[in-house]
C-alpha cells in the first residue's frame, strides 16, 4: 500500500461505512445532493439513490439514482453515528496534516 493511500485510508473507510445510510454532498459546481449512499469506490466515487437534488439557484428535483465523481466532491455530510465513532481517529490526521501544511511555510 503506496503512503498516500495510507494517508486518505481513515477518510475513505469512513465514507464506506456510510453505505446504507442518508448522506450529503455538494459539488464543485455548487450542487447539493442528497440521498442513500449506495456505493463508494476507493476514488471516493459514489452512488445514490433516492436523491433529492438541488441547483446552484435553489431549483431541485428527486432523482432515482445518481453517480458523483470523487474529485467532483467539495465537501460530504456524513451521519452523526460515523463521526462520533472515528472523532478521536479523525482529530488525529487533522493534527498530522496542520502539521505538514505548518512545515511547508
């Protein structure tokens, strides 16, 4: 396992462990989705179904499924059971990475 993968490995297992419940995201573009995560593959790309989608200028639709691209994703909601599960982990590589971006300037 090459040391970026590592690195992104405690996120990535987080998201798998969304599947089956209701999440969130916004896109680069500014597009909200949100829906019962169905899938994620390890480039975090994931699919939803029952999607309740919505526009930059607020129009929204449901949508039986949808795919979103991994490196189309701003940012994921996640549910409270995950995050209370892996906080002490999370807070963790949060530390880690301030450090490497403080060690940078």
């Amino acid at each position: 396992m090459s040391a970026s993968l590592k690195r992104s490995s405690l996120p990535i297992r987080v998201v798998q462990e969304a599947k089956g419940a209701v999440i969130a995201l916004e896109t680069m573009k500014g597009e909200v989705y949100r829906g019962l995560c169905m899938e994620v593959q390890e480039s975090l790309n994931l699919r939803l179904s029952q999607v309740k989608y919505t526009k930059r200028n607020g129009a929204s639709c449901d949508l039986e499924q949808v795919f979103i691209r991994g490196s189309q994703i701003k940012f994921l909601v996640l549910p409270d059971t995950l995050r209370v599960r892996y906080e002490e982990e999370l807070q963790k590589v949060m530390k880690k990475h301030q450090e490497r971006e403080a060690e940078k300037h």
